[in-house]
C-alpha cells in the first residue's frame, strides 16, 4: 500500500486544525499509520526542504517551521500521495480552490497549515528523514 508523509504545520496546530485535517484525511478513506507531535530541529527542516535551498524565501520557511510544533504523518492508501496533494491545494493562496485544505483555511504563501510529499521518492525520504532518527 502506498505511503505519504504529512505534516500539519505550526500555523495548522497553533490554529486548532489538527481534528479537522484528521478527520479529512479518515473520512476519505486513508489510514493514519504513524503520527507524532514534534519540535523539529533547524537542521532537520533545512534537510526537509533542501530542494528549495537556493530560494529567496528558503530562510523564512526555515525560520517558520524551526523548533515549533508540527503534527508528523505517516498517511497510507490507494493513490494517497496524488490524492493528498489535490486535498491540499495549491501552494498560492489565489490559486487554492475551495473544498481543498489550503482553499479553505489558508491566505498566506509561507505559512499555508500543511505539507504533502510530492512523489514516491519525496514520500520516501521525508518518511525516513522524520520517522527514522
Ligand atoms: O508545499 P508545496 O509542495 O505545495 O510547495 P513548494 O513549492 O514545494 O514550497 C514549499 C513551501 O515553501 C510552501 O508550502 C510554502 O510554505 C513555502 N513557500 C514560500 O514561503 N514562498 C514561496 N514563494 C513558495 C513556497
Ligand atoms: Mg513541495
């Protein structure tokens, strides 16, 4: 069964939207194999993010998740990875379509509630890189 890795981000725990992204996720049929509230280390989401290094707006993301409470997911179901991502939503707070988690909760560009992996190789190097330690 496929696997993703999910994170609610510190603007989704500090907004109380952990019961409502949970109960998406279970009422669309996937299951919640792992799942732990962590303080991750800068180094870690440096790690976690590096395809974005070069970016202008890398340091900001850094700085937004470092040493603040995340909800780590290991998330599993037919398709779950591409399925996640259209659950989600689009990155740009214009371009997020209603019915989606970002659609519906989030307005901002950095600070967007949660992550999806993007591929089964993402999936499978951030479920090792958050749950493996
Ligand atoms: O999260 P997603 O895969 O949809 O987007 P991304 O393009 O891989 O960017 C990763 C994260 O960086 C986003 O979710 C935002 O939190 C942040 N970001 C940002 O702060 N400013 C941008 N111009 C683009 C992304
Ligand atoms: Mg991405």
């Amino acid at each position: 069964m496929e696997k993703t890795f999910i994170m609610i981000k510190p603007d989704g725990i500090e907004r109380r939207l952990m019961g409502e992204i949970i109960g998406r996720i279970e009422k669309k049929g996937f299951r919640i194999t792992k799942a732990e509230l962590k303080n991750p280390t800068r180094e870690l989401v440096e790690d976690h993010y590096v395809e974005h290094k070069e970016k202008p707006f890398f340091e900001e993301l850094v700085e937004y998740i470092s040493g603040k409470t995340v909800m780590a997911m290991e998330v599993e179901g037919d398709n779950v990875i591409e399925v996640m991502r259209f659950m989600i939503g689009h990155r740009d707070p214009k371009l997020a379509i209603p019915g989606t988690i970002r659609g519906d909760f989030a307005n901002k560009l950095t600070e967007n509630i949660i992550h999806g992996s993007d591929s089964p190789t993402s999936a499978e190097r951030e479920l090792k890189l958050w749950f493996n330690h």
